[in-house]
C-alpha cells in the first residue's frame, strides 16, 4: 500500500513537473509572451507580473520561482484581467464546473449503467437495439455538436430555456446532458458487453445452481462483477467531461473553469493558460488516484502494491 | 431394487443453431435409486453434461430446449415443471458441483455469503444462523479454520479448497441428488482422489444419491455401483460397474476402457485409441451411431439403430452384436 | 420392419471415410478474416461510406462553379436550394464546396495522424517491449508520466505554443498534425509493447526459440503477424478520434486559418450563426457525426471479424 502510494505520488510530481516545465519554456518562448518586458501590457499587470516573476532575474531563477510559486499553491497573477490572479479565478469558476461536472457525472453513470444492464438482459430485442443506438450515437457526435443543436432546439426553436445562463438548475439540463452524451456511450456499450460476458460465467450458473431467483442472479453476482471495468473507466471520464466543459461551457455561457481556460486561450492569456493546465492536471491526477483506490476497495482480488502488473 | 429417486425416460435435448438442430441428447433413459451413486461416463461432447444439466433445468433457453421424454424427481416431471416451482428444487433438492472450481465461483463475494445465499433461501434461516451452518458445512468438507474461511473471497483458496466449497454449497441444503459434473477434471490427481473420498465419505453419511458425470473411467469404480456409458446422446450400455467394467458388451464399452492407462499393465500391452470421430448430431447417423467408428460394425448397424437389450439382470446394451444372430466376438473387460 | 437376415450381421468394420471428419479446406486467416468481414453488413456499409466519403473529398470541390474561397456578399446566408446546394456562409461562401473541402482537411488529418501514430507506437512499443530490462522500465515511466496529465491539455497548450511562436493567425496543418501526434501515440505504444509482452510468453514462440529460429525471424513471422489485427482495430478508432479533436480544437478557435477550412471549424462558424443560419451548422456537423460513427462502426466490425470470440 505505501509503497503504491510513493510511486503513484511520484509520478503524480514527476508529471506535475514536466508539465510546469513544458508550459514555462513554452511561454517562454513565445515573441510576446508573459515573460517578454517588450510587450506591452497595462501597467499594473507589467507590474504584477514583473514582481511575480522577477523577469530582470536570470532564466534560471525565474523558473524556481515559478515552481516554488506552483508548489506553494500560487499560480500567479493573470495576463488579462487586472488585479487578479489565477487563484481568484479558480476560487470563483471551479465551484461551477464541479457542480456540472458532477450532475454530468452522475448522468452518465445513471442512464450508462441502466441503458447497458437492460441491453444486457434483454440481447437482440428492441431494448437492446435502443441502447446499442443511444451509444453509438453518443460515442459519434461531438459535444459541441449536440450542445448546439439542443441550444437550438430546446432554446431557440421550443423556448422553453434560456439559450445561455446560469444559476437555476433548469440552466443545468442542456449542457450536462451535452457533456454527458459520450461518457454515457461509453459506459454503456462496457456495461453491455461486460454484463453479456459475465452471464456466461460458471459462478452464474453456480448461482442459478442453487436455486436463487433471477432477479437476484442478476442483482448480486452480475451487476456487481460486470461493474468492475467500469470503475476504471471513471478516471477517464472526469478528465473527458472536464475538458468536455471547454466548449460546452462556452456554448452555454457558463462562467466556470472551462469557459475561462478556452477565453484564456483566446486571448492569449498566457498566464492564466498555464495556471489552468497545472490546475487541471493536479486536479485530474488526483481524481486518477481515487478511482484506483476505490477499484482496489471494490474488488477483493486487487491488491494494492508498488509492483507493476 | 430400490424406490428410483430419479427417472428419465427417453429423454431429448435439442440446441437450435444457425447450422440446425444439434440433437445433444438423443433419447435418454436411467433411473436411479436413494443412496445409490451412478456414473455417467463417455467422450467430451457425448451428452452427459447436457443431461446432467437438463435434469437442472440450467440448459439456457434459447437454444437449449426438452425436446421430448420426461425427467421423474420424487414422482415430480422436471421437465413440465415451471421455473418458479425449479427455483424452490435447485440447491434445495437437487445440488450440483461442476467441474472447474476456478471460476465456479464467483469472485467478489465471500465464501460465506456464497454458502449462505441458498441456505437463506431455501431454508429460510435468518444471517447468523445460516452462517453458522456455513461454517458448519465447510467443517463438513474438511476445510481447516472455517470460522475464519467463510470471511475470504475464492482467491484464497486453492483448487482443491474450492471444490470441497462448491461440495458444501451443493449439499447445504442436504439434498437428496447431487449431481457432480466432472468435479475432479481440472484437479490435481492427489487433490482429485481426496475430492472423491469426501465425496463417498458424505454420501454414506447423508444417503445423498448421487451422479457422477465423468470422462475418467478412474473416478467411477471408487464411488459408483452402477455405470451408464453415454456416447452421442444415447446410453450405449449400463449396468454395475463390476459387469460393464470385466464383462462389456458395447465395443464402445470395450474400446473407452482399452483408452485407459493403468500401471499395472502387462508388458506389451497396448493403449489403444478409438479412431475417428463422434458423429455430427445436426444429423445423426441413421443406424448405430458408434458403427462408423466401431471395428465390429456389421452391415446391420449402419442401418437400423440397436435397441436396449438386456444380457444380464440390470446390465442393458444397445448393440447389434448382442443379437442372438450376429457373431461372436471377444470384448475383453479390464482386470 | 424388414426381416433380419444373416448377411445382415456380415461384419463390415469401420467406416473410415464417414469416421474421419473430412477436413475444411483451408483458409489463411487473413482470408478468414475478410469473410467475417464482408458478411457484417453494417461493418462493409461503414467501408463503403468511407469509400463514398473519400471520393467526395476528392472531386466534391469541383462539382459546381464555385470555389471554397470566392466571396459572393450579396448572397450570403443563403439558404439551401438549387443556387447553394447546402447554402452559403456569412461570407457568401458556397457551403457545399467548403464542406468536401473541410472533409479533404479533417480526413487528412485523420488519416495522417493515424499513420504517424502507428510508425511512432510500434518503434517505441516495440522497443520497449522486445528489449525490455532497464529499458522498457525506463521507457514506461516516460509514458506514465506523459500521460498523467489529459491529452488534450498538452495538445492545446503546444498548439498555442506553436501557433503564437510562429506568429500564426490560425493553424497551419502542420502544426495541427505535429500537436497532435506528439502524444497519441503512448496508446498505441502501450498496445504494441503488451502484446508484445504476451506474445514472448506464449508457447508457440517458446517452441520457435527451441527450433533455433532467429530473434528477427520470431519478430517478423510470430510477433508482428499476431500484433496485426489489434493495431489495425486501434489505427480505425484512431482516424474519428483525430477528427473529432481536430474539429473540437477548430471549435475552440485553434482550427485551420480562413479561408482553408476543416469541418470543426465550418461547424465553428456555423455555431455563432446557429439562431438565424442553421443549416450552417447542420451540414459540416451532420459529415463529422456519421464520419466518425462510419469509422467506429467499422472498427467494431473490424475488432469482431480479427476476434470472432469477443464477437457479442
């Protein structure tokens, strides 16, 4: 267990490291970067960012003071908006994105589940032939195309929400269903497969052997045993509807992390880009590390151990 | 004879396929008595399990389908009964081990809930109580420490430990047929005769009848009275296993037992394989279905199928050789 | 039931000829393969689709008298009709021509980064996996620590990157191409050297080892034919997932430079005209939906034919 810990928190900093450095030189090397005095930039942002990063200091200096700034949780102030930094921004954007993220979350693996465990029971009958479309089609649009047409749709065409807002939770349909939709293919199609895998194992017909009800065949020993692989799919699906947020956020105009990482892009600013990216990628990680400690709690068989597989 | 616990008459399984009807089970029928242990033997792909898995009633539907005959339980037909009365009759019953302990059980559940599940059920003993007739009944099968075992998953379990758990999740519920299907094929030989000891072991102690489905002709004579030899979904041949074992009447009989490796062999002596093939049973041949394979096939065979013939009180063969007519030919037994 | 006769009971013997099962006659399994695949009717639809699809990118441009890139004010936001097949954009550009000009970029780039990743995923996975030792343990934890972070975050940032040190307006393709490919490759890397992994255990190359045959003959004769059908599975699923990021990148403002286009950033424009100009949107987004559904219906179909046994 410690040791699996010390790995994975090792390749967690070495990954958080690599990162740093890769966005710090990248900015750097950009004509009209953060760190280029020349550009011109209003005063008070020149000022923030030339006290931040001391850019008269050697290259070198420069860069372990950014890293040092990063461990300590301050990433600096921002390129664009004056007097704040990209902590203000995170405080007062993140808040959104995980409430949207999260009821997203909680969607996809809601309808995934349900939509592949009926598929599962019900092979080659129309259940099974709705679910099989509801993921292809989910795995084939892009979010940004069904948040569009669900914007137009339900906003423009039938009225019946606001195209782009947020603070009630009627503002909240659209967009998760849009961050969703893949997640929601994907969770489906592994609950489907795994779950048409796990009923042709021997310990199903050990149950079915011992007299038990259907019913409780399936809810005991095959949900539980199909669900399994798609524990290890969750890490990936944070990462895809937190990214999923860039455009959805954008489309819908809701001010969380995502919409600021894709202005910030926009805009060029440089060093509120390389904040997010950092942000992200902690948070990301971290979320990586729950999921496989949860997997190791769920299954028995897991042990958790520094050794490679 | 004894009151039969179990009937099956002419009994007749089906897999509707793309190619056809697969005719697994081609008419069966056996009976067997309280107490009495019975050896269905015969190739892969012959039947047995199909059988075994019919009297169940596990064979998935589709394709799986009892396409005629009936299976007689205490006067029950299995093969009419409804799922919800089956349910009341699996593991209550009728228990059943089957023949790879590996994955028989299922992994993320402790080996105490997999015991207690049926004994909830079907005895309708509340959590505590069901648990300590788990750790009972893995007491039963010689399973060291099983107030601390009943908490563990199968993977800490060794082979030979799984099987003794799927024995006590078989006879938990002190059925009164067990079925073991194959239950020391994917075990070591060491494992395999401690597997079939506790078997013998729990059947003189509860009076469980037992059938034992086995391609290892090895297994039989250590707990079985009686052998039925299966091959392409018919009973070629049955009888105890002192008259089918020295005295066999069907050459497939004859040719399953020369397969045999035996230590004590006389020097010289021969295994001898049996060539070819089973027969395809999308469709069958029309005489006997052993002939094209059979060193004695006389013209008859490829003709007509055999019918039962009894040579001797209880030991019944379905062979054209045992015809008053047909030629005499020397099938040596084993021993 | 006729009569039993003496000659009946003639001892006959065997059947060989009925107890031998007479062989198939033999297959590769490439030919097999193909079989599978041409009975899975939606799978050779897929094929087919691809096929028309590839075709249109090629001739589509030239199939009325305008030009991706001519500007017709007067008419623009037309709507579908006899003039502009599929409409006119904000600029009076025929829409048409723009989208089988969108679909030459996006399948390029799909096609492209596919192969990029195939040639960089089987160098270094199988590097790493045939060398193994300090190597391979080396190699992983540079692909571990790689991937700790999201794709996308590094394929954004070093578009960024390249896009203002070049001083570009939008992207140029290549810069596309090069951020992308920089890090889809761990997974086809990952696959090559696991398979790889398990192929060196297997009997069958055991056994080729104890005949003597040579480390490169084991390579080309047992490895690579064996690691075939899984790279080919993951090279389909790569090709969408290259368009949907591209055109997701394109959406995000990262996409090629007017007046070049690719789907995602036709469906980029046509987004900020959704309200009033819907068939905008609709056209480039309709193409980038079924060409990537075509694409992993076929790979699904591709996976199934290569495998019958994980076949649902």
């Amino acid at each position: 267990m410690a040791r699996f810990f010390a790995r994975r928190f090792g390749t967690m900093l070495l990954a958080l490291l690599f990162i740093s450095t890769f966005t710090f030189f990248g900015m750097k090397v950009i004509p009209g970067g953060p760190f280029d005095s020349e550009k011109q930039l209003p005063p008070a942002i020149q000022k923030n960012i030339e006290e931040k990063y001391g850019l008269n200091d050697p290259l070198f200096k420069q860069y372990t003071d950014y890293l040092s700034g990063v461990v300590k949780g301050d990433l600096g102030p921002s390129f664009k908006y004056p007097n704040r930094t990209v902590n203000d921004i995170i405080k007062e954007s993140f808040p959104v994105s995980a409430a949207l993220g999260g009821v997203s979350i909680l969607l996809a693996v809601a309808v995934g589940l349900t939509l592949g465990v009926l598929a599962a029971l019900k092979q080659n009958q129309w259940q099974d032939y709705l679910a099989v479309i509801i993921a292809t089609l989910g795995f084939s649009v892009p979010s940004f195309v069904l948040a569009a047409l669900l914007q137009y749709v339900f906003a423009y065409k039938l009225g019946w929400v606001l195209p782009a807002m947020w603070g009630t939770w009627q503002q909240a349909i659209l967009p998760s269903i849009s961050l969703a939709a893949l997640p929601t293919a994907t969770i489906t199609r592994l609950m489907r497969s795994n779950m048409l895998e796990v009923l042709q194992e021997d310990y199903i017909r050990t149950a079915r052997a011992k007299g038990l009800k259907n019913r409780v065949i399936i809810y005991r020993h095959a949900i539980r045993n199909a669900l399994m692989p798609v524990v290890t799919y969750l890490g990936p699906m944070v990462a895809s509807i937190f990214t999923g947020s860039f455009v959805v956020e954008s489309i819908f105009a809701i001010p969380g992390l995502g919409r600021y990482f894709v202005n910030s892009v926009f805009n060029r600013d440089y060093t509120l880009i390389m904040g997010l990216t950092i942000f992200y990628s902690i948070f990301l990680m971290t979320m990586n590390l729950l999921v496989d400690l949860s997997y190791a709690v769920i299954d028995p068989r897991v042990k958790i151990t520094g050794k490679k597989e | 004879m004894p009151e039969h616990l179990l009937e099956v008459n002419n009994l007749r399984v089906s897999f509707f396929t793309h190619a056809g009807e697969v005719q697994a089970v081609r008419g069966t029928t056996f009976a067997i008595g309280t107490g009495e242990a019975v050896a269905l033997v015969g190739e892969s792909g012959c039947g047995k399990s199909v059988t075994a898995q019919t009297i169940m009633r596990l064979i998935p539907d589709p394709p799986g389908r009892i396409v005629g005959g009936e299976i007689l339980f205490a006067g029950q037909d299995l093969a009419k009964t409804p799922e919800t009365v089956m349910e009341k009759i699996r593991g209550n019953q009728i228990g059943m081990i089957f023949q790879d302990p590996m994955t028989s059980l299922n992994p993320t559940m402790t080996i105490g809930r997999q015991l207690t599940e049926g004994i909830m059920k079907h005895q309708g003993l509340p959590r505590g109580e069901a648990m300590k007739r788990a750790v009972e009944m893995l007491a039963l099968v010689g399973i060291p420490q099983p107030d601390r075992r009943v908490k563990q998953y199968p993977h800490e379990f060794s082979g030979g430990m799984r099987q003794r758990v799927m024995i006590a999740i078989a006879l938990a519920c002190e059925p009164r047929l067990l079925i073991a299907d194959e239950p020391t094929t994917a075990l070591d030989v060491t494992i395999q005769a401690q597997i079939i000891e506790l078997m013998k072991e729990l059947k003189e102690r509860t009076n469980t009848s037992i059938i034992l489905i086995t391609h290892d002709l090895g297994v039989v004579a250590g707990l079985c009275s009686r052998v039925l030899v299966m091959y392409a979904g018919q009973i070629v041949e049955s009888g105890t296993v002192e008259e089918v074992f020295y005295r066999p009447k069907h050459p497939y009989t004859y040719s399953l037992l020369r397969a045999v490796p035996r230590l004590d062999a006389r020097t010289k002596e021969r295994l001898v394989s049996i060539p070819g093939q089973p027969p395809d049973l999308l469709n069958p041949p029309k005489g006997c279905s052993f002939a094209p394979r059979c060193e004695f096939a006389m013209r008859i065979c490829r003709e007509r199928p055999p019918e039962d013939r009894t040579v001797k009180d209880g030991h019944l063969v379905k062979c054209w050789l045992t015809e008053p007519g047909a030629p005499h030919v020397s099938l040596k037994g084993v021993r | 039931m006729s009569m039993l006769t003496p000659e009946m009971f003639e001892l006959v013997g065997p059947d060989q000829k009925e107890a031998e099962i007479i062989a198939r006659p033999t297959t590769t399994y490439w030919q097999d393969v193909w079989r599978r695949l041409k009975s899975n009717k939606v799978a050779m639809g897929s094929l087919i689709f691809i096929g028309l699809l590839l075709i249109m990118a090629i001739i589509g441009p030239y199939l009325n008298e305008y030009s991706y890139s001519d500007q017709v004010l007067e008419l623009k936001n037309t709507p579908p009709g006899s003039e502009y097949w599929f409409g006119s954009d904000t600029l009076g550009r025929d829409l048409f021509t723009r989208v089988w000009m969108g679909a030459r970029m996006s399948l390029a780039v799909g096609f492209t980064i596919a192969f990029i990743v195939l040639v960089i995923g089987i160098l270094y996975g199988g590097i790493a996996g045939l060398v193994g030792g300090w190597v391979d343990e080396i190699m992983m934890r540079i692909i571990e620590i790689l991937s700790g972070v999201p794709f996308v975050l590094y394929v954004i940032l070093l578009m960024v990157i390249m896009n203002d040190f070049f001083q570009l307006k939008g992207s140029s393709f290549t810069t596309i191409l090069f951020a992308m490919s920089i890090i889809y490759w761990i997974p086809m890397a990952r696959l090559v050297r696991g398979q790889i992994l398990s192929l060196k255990e297997q009997d069958y190359v055991l056994a080729a080892q104890t005949l003597g045959a040579s480390p490169m003959r084991i390579l080309l004769k047992h490895v690579i034919p064996n690691i075939m059908g899984p790279i080919l599975v993951y090279l389909t699923l790569t090709i969408p997932e290259a368009i949907f990021t591209e055109a997701w990148l394109s959406f995000l403002g990262l996409g090629v430079s007017a007046p070049f286009a690719s789907w995602g950033t036709l469906a980029s424009d046509g987004a900020k005209a959704l309200r009033s100009y819907p068939w905008q949107l609709f056209f480039p987004a309709l193409f980038i939906s079924i060409t990537i559904l075509a694409f992993n219906l076929f790979g699904d179909g591709l996976r199934d034919a290569l495998d019958p046994r994980t076949r649902k």
